[in-house]
C-alpha cells in the first residue's frame, strides 16, 4: 500500500533511484526540483530537502516499500508561480504508471486543499500528456482551455472543492 510521506533525506538512494529512470532534467513534477538543485551528493539532497518546505508549496512522496513511486506538490504561493504551474503537479516514475497512483496522490492531497481552505483549484499539464488530463478530469477538473507558454501548449483545469464539514 504506498503513502504519501514529508520528503526526507532517509530516502536519498530511493529517491536517486525514481530521478534517474524519469531520465535526465528536472521535469518531476511534484518534487519541487528546479534545474540549480544538486541532489546526487548526500550534502546537496539533505540541503534541497531541508529547503523544500520553504517553498510555500506541501511536497509529498508517494512510497511504496522503501521505494520513490513519484511526488505531489500543493503550492500556495507566490500567486504568480500558482497561475502559471498550478496549485497542483504531480508526477509518477515511469515505471510505476497505470496503477491508478497519480489518482490515489491526487484525491489525498485534495483532502488537504480542503483543510486550507481553497475554494477551488488550479491544474496544469502539457497539452500532448493525456494521461495527466484524463486523471485530472476523473478528479472533476474542469478544462479552463489551453495556454501558450515558453515549454509549449498547456491544458489548464479548475476542480471546485466542497468546504469540509463543520
């Protein structure tokens, strides 16, 4: 059964282990990896770690068995990084897609969206990447329409939450 976990510098190999396979670049979405992080040296990863709740963004890691399946990112600012990327990006490793986990990450971290209160939520894919439309439709977003951007056309969803109960 995976989980979702805080990033944590105990799963360094295991996290190597899920960036190497995506292949050279910082495309993981939901990691909140930009092109200046140095993660392959322990000093470098236990650094980026250590930054990454600064980030205004809630990172999580899907783990399954000691292993890195992929990672989700709530970001809550700054307001203009959240229109361009989303409120939402997640990204599953290559070998791990068709299991439904991008879906299960998905609905989890909607759940906490709700406890902060958002109304409503922004999510961005690359216009070619259906699987990441289809799991966002099936969560109930909404296609705003596409968007021309310096990496290419980009699909962009809204998903209207339900406040939580009193």
């Amino acid at each position: 059964m995976p989980e979702l976990l805080a990033p944590t510098v105990r799963l360094h190999r295991a996290w190597l282990e899920a960036h190497t396979e995506w292949g050279p670049g910082s495309h993981e979405d939901g990691f909140g990896l930009s092109p200046s992080d140095e993660v392959v040296s322990p000093a470098g990863f236990a650094a980026w770690v250590a930054c990454l709740p600064r980030c205004r963004a809630v990172c999580r890691w899907l783990v399954e068995d000691g292993q890195v399946l992929g990672g989700i990112a709530l970001r809550t600012g700054p307001v203009e990084y959240v229109r361009w990327a989303g409120h939402l990006g997640f990204g599953i490793r290559p070998s791990a897609r068709g299991r439904g986990l991008a879906s299960w990450a998905l609905s989890q971290t909607l759940a906490e969206a709700r406890r902060l209160d958002l109304s409503r939520v922004l999510l961005v894919c690359a216009e070619e990447n259906l699987a990441s439309a289809k799991t966002i439709e099936r969560a109930g977003g909404v296609l705003e329409g596409l968007r021309q951007t310096g990496h290419g056309p980009v699909r962009r969803y809204w998903i209207a939450l339900e406040p939580l109960p009193s």
